[in-house]
C-alpha cells in the first residue's frame, strides 16, 4: 500500500476527531479550519477510492499557508496541522 494511503488510515480516527474538534474550538478566531475540516474530508475519501492526492495537498497548504500554526491554538490544532503536513510530505515522497 502506499505509504500516505497507510499514513491516512492509521490516523483516520485520530484525524477525523481533531478536524471538527479545531473546528469548535478554534472556528471563530480561525475560520479557515472549516475548510481544513472539508478538505481532509475528501482528502479521505479520496484516498479510500485510490485517487491521486497531490490537489487535495496543495489545497490543505494553501488554506493552511502550508501548515502555518497560529500563535494562539491548542495542542490538539498543532497536531491536527502537523499530521497533515506528515501525510503531504510522504505523498510528495511518493
């Protein structure tokens, strides 16, 4: 399997959690998560259907500013962002 395709489903509940936790806690202030919360939700899909991911990245970086952590979040947004960025970097490897 490749690798990103395992990365995504090893952490797929982990991942899917803190998409729409950042989503209620981090929404007003940084309304940006929700598409960050969408974006992986077809990040996901498309990886379950075997479809290339290499859009679906380059919009997570764009909406992110390519996974720029904002001073004022929490721990679980930072590692929302930083397994996101893993996942991008092993399908860029890819």
């Amino acid at each position: 399997m490749n690798p990103v395709k395992t990365y995504l489903a090893d952490h797929a509940d982990r991942l899917d959690f803190y998409t729409q936790a950042i989503t209620n806690a981090h929404g007003a202030h940084h309304p940006e998560v929700f598409a960050v919360r969408d974006q992986y939700i077809q990040l996901r899909a498309d990886s379950a259907n075997d479809r290339q991911l290499t859009d679906n990245f380059a919009q997570l970086r764009a909406t992110t500013h390519d996974y720029a952590i904002p001073n004022d979040v929490c721990p679980v947004f930072k590692a929302t962002y930083h397994m996101l960025a893993k996942a991008d970097a092993l399908n860029a490897q890819a």
